[in-house]
C-alpha cells in the first residue's frame, strides 16, 4: 500500500474511528508499518518528515494528533468526535 507521503506501508491494526460531524466525514485509521520508500511531499501532503511524539504534540492539532497517539496504544480501537482542530 502507498500511502500519501510515497511510504510503502503494511497496515496492521485498525486503531480509531474519527467523527467530523460538521462536514459529515468519517475517517478510519490504521496502525502500519512502514516497508519502503522515503517520506517526501506529494499532490496531498506538502511536506513530510518523521515526527517525534513531543513534535506532534506541539505542531498538529489535536483533532489529527490524537489520531497518531491512539495509534501507538494497545487498547483501542478508539470512537472520537471533533471538530476539525479539537476534541468534542
């Protein structure tokens, strides 16, 4: 599977379920492991680079880095809400 960045990954685990009921978007995400490719911008993603835990914390809103920190938990999968930017 490529993925947006041009990672070549293997999704292993279905982690969340994300609610943007403003727009009516439902989101699934997967916990994967990256097998080949380097992260690099592309039609969706303008940049790309690996992230610290600190780093998404501080730099993406909390309604995508909650996606990231679900993720590496082992007792999901999680139903979030949001808005767009925050938690509901």
């Amino acid at each position: 599977m490529l993925e947006e960045t041009e990672v070549q990954v293997k999704p292993e685990v279905l982690t969340g379920v994300y609610k943007n009921m403003n727009l009516g978007v439902v989101s699934l995400t997967f916990r994967c492991h990256p097998i080949g490719g380097e992260p690099r911008p592309s039609d969706e993603a303008l940049e790309s680079t690996w992230l610290t835990l600190d780093e998404v914390k501080q730099r993406m809103p909390e309604a995508r880095g909650i996606r990231i920190m679900d993720a590496l938990r082992e007792d999901g999968p999680f139903v979030r809400v949001h808005d767009g930017t925050r938690l509901l």
